[in-house]
C-alpha cells in the first residue's frame, strides 16, 4: 500500500513506526506517544490507535531485511507491534474482542489533526471570534448617569 492511500491518522502512524527505527518491539501506546508529539496534540492523552489503522499504517512500511510486522493484541486488549522473519495473523475473535473494546475507548481521529492544523492557520480563533460577537451579552449598567434625571 502506497503512503498517499493512507489517511492522516495513518500516515501519522506510519511516520511513528518509521521513528521508532530498529527497534524490534513497541506497544500501542508508545505509538500514540510519538503520534501525539509529532502532531502537537496537547489533549487525549490516553487516546489509543485503531486496529484497521494500524494495520493499514504497517503494511505501508517496510520492516527490514527479511522481516515482517506481526501484531498481538494481549488480553487486556493493548496492541503489541514487532519484527519477525514470519507472519502472523490476528485471529477472529481476537480482532472482533479489541474492536469491541475499541467502541467504548478513546482513539486519535482525523478531526484531531484538523483541529491541529485550524489552530496552527489561525482559523479557530477567527470563528471563536466571530461566534462571541454574535452571541455576546450585553448588560445595562443601572447606576451610571444619574445626573441627567436631575
């Protein structure tokens, strides 16, 4: 699978692994760690990464000489991603159990980078600013100018 195929959040995570180098073992959180500071994401700090996007992201890398990603999933559901000369596939019910647990977690998502880059242009504040002028209140001060009643 080609890079320009892949979707932000997968090119993130492609970019990730690739920093990772040599390293033969790294779970999914450190993953998400490296995601998380390329991007500049200060919030979802316990945010994980999908499946399918990691899958996806991995098959666009090349692991080595004679090497291939192989990927486990742990019975507490947290992704393992390393090097090994033979492949291994995720059972069915292994997948189906993490992307059940995946519906009730939190995971880096497109918006997440497109709220990075609105705010790095400047867009997000020009919106903020432009919602608090509509919806701004305006109070009357009661006690200002008495002395024109006399």
């Amino acid at each position: 699978m080609e890079m320009e195929s892949l979707t932000i959040v997968q090119r993130a995570i492609a970019g990730a692994v690739e920093a990772f180098g040599e390293r033969a073992r790294f779970s999914e959180a450190d993953i998400a760690k490296k995601v998380r500071a390329a991007a500049g994401i200060s919030g979802k700090k316990r945010a994980g990464i999908a499946l399918s996007d990691l899958e996806a992201a991995l098959s666009a890398v090349p692991a080595g000489d004679g090497l291939s990603w192989a990927v486990s999933v742990s019975s507490a559901n947290v992704i393992l991603v390393e090097r090994t000369p033979t492949e291994k596939e995720i059972g069915a019910d292994v997948r189906k159990r993490r992307v059940a647990s995946e519906k009730s977690s939190e995971l880096l998502v497109s918006s997440d980078f497109s709220a990075v880059v609105k705010k790095k242009i400047g867009r997000k504040d020009a919106v903020k600013a432009r919602k608090s002028a509509r919806t701004e209140r305006k109070s009357l001060n009661i006690y200002s100018n008495f002395d024109d009643f006399e």
